[in-house]
C-alpha cells in the first residue's frame, strides 16, 4: 500500500478530466491524453472519476476498469458539483480547496463538511478574453509578477489585473485555513499566497479516503 491512504490491491487510480486523463500509482501523477491513457490502460485494473461524460462509452466496456463517480460524497454537497472537486475536497478535513486548472474552482471545508465555493476563468481563459478585446491586449502572463507595487508595461498590467483580482476574493474567504492547491496552474498560484500548500495528488488522496471510508473496491 502506497500514499497517504494506500493504493488497494495494486489499482490505479485515474481523475479524466475534460482534455486529459491524469493517473496514480501511489507514488507519481502521469498526465496522458484520453486516447494514449486508453492504449496503454486498458489492460490494468483500474478505478476512476470522470467529468468527461462524452468519453464514458468508450471507456465503460473495459471490464479491468471501474467508475467510482457516483459513490463519492461530502456533507454538504449540491447536486451539479463536480466529482473531482468532492474528490479534492475529501483529502483533508478542513481547508480551502483551489484547482486551478481551465477554470479555478476554490472550495471551502470544514469539519469535513462541504461550506461552499466559487468558480473563476481559468488563467489561460482570463488571457483569451483580454486578446478578444483587442489585438493589443494579446500578451502571455508574466510568470515573474511582483504585487507589491503597480506595474508599468501592458504585459505586467494584464498580469497584475488576473493574479492580484484572484488573490483578493480567495483570501477573503480564507481566514486562517491552509490553502491547498492543485491544477495545472496551481503551483505557480500558489507562490502568491502565505500558508500555501501544493499538490497534485490532492484528489487522489480524497478518491483513497473515499474507497478506505466505503470499501469501494
């Protein structure tokens, strides 16, 4: 058994998300598009979640895997809410949840108890709608950005509007919780944050928790 929970019975565990399947082993996260996951998958014992409903056709007839979807739950939760976010917010009793990954979903926990969240743009959509604006406004963001005084440069400015607006609403509803985060962008948002925590094997612990908690297996 590996991880903070143990991988049963030496099964994967997979999080498919709307572009790619990430999948763990107990010691390391593989990000793997739906179709290279498949080939090289499919022959493996298997248990997962998945927010990309228009693959579950192709992937519910092999039999060595198994869709736990349906049987992960949180006190608290509302009906439409993502399995990976119920995933992420069963890895740790108390908290604020942040995913940052083609939207940001920040969640907050306590006591085991789902208190709710919010939804924002992803980083890469924040950009794309500055370049829909105008051609100008087309700029990557600034990995380098400081928040500590107001920049000069249309790059910088754009980058200061995104990080600095997204900063402002997490803090104000995370008082003296740790922050953890996870996501494609989650490593570089969090260097913005004190008592900041990465991760990306968050929803895996919560999708462990959840088999050890309910025997799914």
């Amino acid at each position: 058994m590996d991880g903070k929970y143990g991988i049963m019975n030496n099964i994967l565990l997979a999080d498919i998300g709307n572009t790619h399947f990430h999948i763990y082993d107990g010691r390391e996260v593989e990000h793997l598009s739906h179709e290279n996951a498949i080939e090289r998958y499919a022959h493996l014992p298997m248990q997962y979640i998945s927010v990309k409903h228009s693959l579950g056709e192709k992937i519910e007839h092999i039999k060595v895997w198994e869709n736990i979807s349906s049987q992960l739950y949180i006190d608290g939760e509302y009906d439409t809410m993502g399995v990976d976010r119920k995933a992420l917010c069963l890895s740790h009793s108390d908290g604020v949840f942040v995913d940052a990954g083609s939207a940001i979903t920040v969640d907050v926990v306590k006591e085991g108890k789902y208190k709710g969240g919010f939804i924002l743009p992803g980083l890469k959509a924040y950009l794309q709608s500055y370049k829909a604006i105008s051609a100008v406004l087309d700029v990557s963001l600034e990995k380098k950005l400081s928040l500590c005084a107001l920049p000069f440069t249309t790059k910088e400015q754009i980058s200061y509007g995104i990080i600095a607006s997204i900063k402002a609403l997490i803090e104000k509803h995370s008082g003296v919780d740790i922050l953890y985060f996870t996501g494609g962008d989650g490593k570089f948002l969090s260097t913005f944050f004190d008592n900041a925590l990465y991760d990306e094997t968050l929803v895996f612990q919560g999708m462990m928790r959840a088999i050890k908690d309910k025997k799914i297996c």
